[in-house]
C-alpha cells in the first residue's frame, strides 16, 4: 500500500479496507448490474405495444428497441442491444422497477390465464363424466343458473356418445354443446373472487 508494507489484519489494513468499501461498488458489480439492465431493456420486447407505451420511457429508447427489433443480423443486433443497454442504464431506479413490474405482470397474467383454461376444461369433462360432479358445481358456485347448465350437459354427452360411434377422422372437434359449457365454466371460474 502506497510503497509501503501493510501486515493483514494491522490498522492500516483495516484502515484501507473502509476506504475500498466507501468508494462503492466494485468493477465487478457494477458490470452485473450493467449486464442486468440490458437484459431487461431486452426482455421489454415480450410487451405488447400499448404497454410498452404506457410505461413512458423516452422517446430515444422506445426508438431503439423497435430498431432491435427490426434489425436480423447478429452482429447488428449485437451492437443494438448494447445500445439498449447504455440507454437503461441511463434510467432512474423508479422507472427500471415500472419496467421489471410491468414484465413480471405480463407473463403472471398469461400463467393465470393458462390455469382458468385448464381449471375450466378440467371441470367440463367431470361434469361430462359423472353426474355427482354438478354437486360439486353448484356447492362450489351457488349463483349457477343450474337448468340451462344441465341442459348443456346433457346435450355434450350425447353428442360425445354419437361422435363415438362415427370414424375417427383427422381432427376430432369439441361439439358446440361441450364448447358452449366450457365457456360458461370458464366465465365462472373467472368471475371467482378468489381469482
């Protein structure tokens, strides 16, 4: 230290290492978080246009991400992407959390809407299957409206029982019953307050 020999541990030693501490963070942590930033300024290409919009991030790097993404040629993305980088960077900590916020919001919502769909097709073929599954229904949900339910059910599984009998073809469709009663299961599901 300074051309002079400082013993680990000595006063001096103790000394230098508060100083290293107060000057900030170190090289290394400062090129993950720059690493961070890009990769964000990156990700922000999953939203939709109305939302990127709507987070108001300026005009310069609105600019460049829709220039990212345009450009095919890897090196020329390369060098974009680090542009994006720099302009994150140069954003403030409020609106880097409205960006990972707004992401984080975008992806939980389709996982959410990924299980109403499967909440919803997984109750239709209980109903389908087994008449004690409505029980279950009408506990679970007690605003159902249960006669043109009933009704739905009963006409998906005669068409189910008739669509047995014919040929598999290709593609095998849903009837428009069985259709119509996976609708009405997911408008409920959604309606849930729990959801």
């Amino acid at each position: 230290m300074r051309g002079q020999f400082v013993a680990e541990g000595s006063e001096l030693d103790l000394e230098f290492q508060r100083e290293r501490q107060d000057a900030g963070p170190s090289k290394t942590e400062r090129k993950a978080e720059s690493a961070a930033r890009q990769t964000l300024g990156e990700q922000l290409l999953e939203l939709p246009a109305d939302r990127l919009g709507a987070l108001g991030l300026p005009a310069r790097l609105t600019e460049a991400l829709a220039e990212l993404a345009r450009i095919t040629d890897f090196s020329a993305q390369r060098r974009q992407r680090q542009f994006v980088g720099k302009l994150m960077r140069q954003l403030d900590e409020q609106e880097i959390a409205a960006a990972q916020a707004a992401l984080d919001d975008a992806r939980h919502g389709a996982a959410q809407e990924t299980l109403l769909l499967h909440a919803a097709e997984d109750w239709r073929e209980r109903l389908l299957a087994d008449d004690a599954a409505l029980t279950g229904w009408i506990a679970a949900f007690p605003a159902t409206d249960v006669q043109p339910l009933r009704a739905l059910i009963r006409q998906a599984r005669k068409d189910r029982a008739a669509a047995a009998q014919q040929p598999i073809g290709p593609t095998q469709r849903q009837s428009r019953a069985a259709r119509e009663l996976f609708q009405q299961l997911r408008a409920a599901l959604a309606a849930q307050p729990s959801r």
